[in-house]
C-alpha cells in the first residue's frame, strides 16, 4: 500500500454523500500525491482529489498543486478534468487544464462466460 488514510469528514455534493479522507503517501515519489481525497459513499470510488506531489518533480519547479475531478459515466467513474498550477522557478507560474468531454462505453462478454468457453 502506497498511503495513510485518515478519515477528516463528510460533505453533501450534488451527486450525494462523499467521504473526506487525508492522504499521505508512505514514501517521496513524483507519482504520489499527499491531500485529500473525496469517496463517494455509495460507489466507494474516488471522486475528487487535491494535493501536491509528494516529491518534487523537476529541479524546474518549487511547487505543483493538483486537482482532479471524476465523474460518473454508466457505472464507472472516469478522470472528467485535472487541473494543475506550477510555480516555475525562473519563469512565474504554469497553469494547466485537461478536460475529458466525450466518453463512449463499450460492452464486453463477462468474463465466466469467455472463462467457460476456454
């Protein structure tokens, strides 16, 4: 397990109850994050994030702040936008922007019946 959760409170979203969890990774990693994060209470998926690297990415940059939101699409939660904002150490601050519009579910044959086959 990467991280240490700590349960902080609950909050009302327009898509219900969620869970809000502290975050701190177990180790420094660029690809680890410390925050929060927010659970939906029904699906116990992640539906929102906030935080920082945990370990600084790039002698380039002194701080990143990340938000990630997840939206509900069928029965998964899929990434919906990330939003960063980098303070770069000899040239101000970086702001970025992905947002994920178009989503397109596909069935699949479960997997006992191709199991059953084979």
């Amino acid at each position: 397990m990467n991280y240490d959760f700590e349960l902080i409170g609950q909050e009302k979203t327009p898509t219900g109850l969620t869970y809000v969890l502290r975050i701190s990774p177990k180790r420094k990693h660029a690809f680890l994050c410390s925050g929060r994060i927010w659970v939906d209470a029904k699906d116990f998926a992640v539906i929102r994030l906030e935080g920082e690297p945990a370990k600084n990415p790039s002698f380039w940059t002194k701080t990143t702040e990340i938000e990630r939101i997840y939206k509900k699409v069928g029965v998964f939660w899929l990434p919906s936008s990330n939003f960063s904002t980098t303070a770069v150490r000899f040239g101000g601050r970086a702001h970025m922007l992905i947002q994920y519009n178009i989503y397109l579910i596909t069935s699949a044959e479960p997997l006992r019946a191709f199991e059953a086959e084979h």
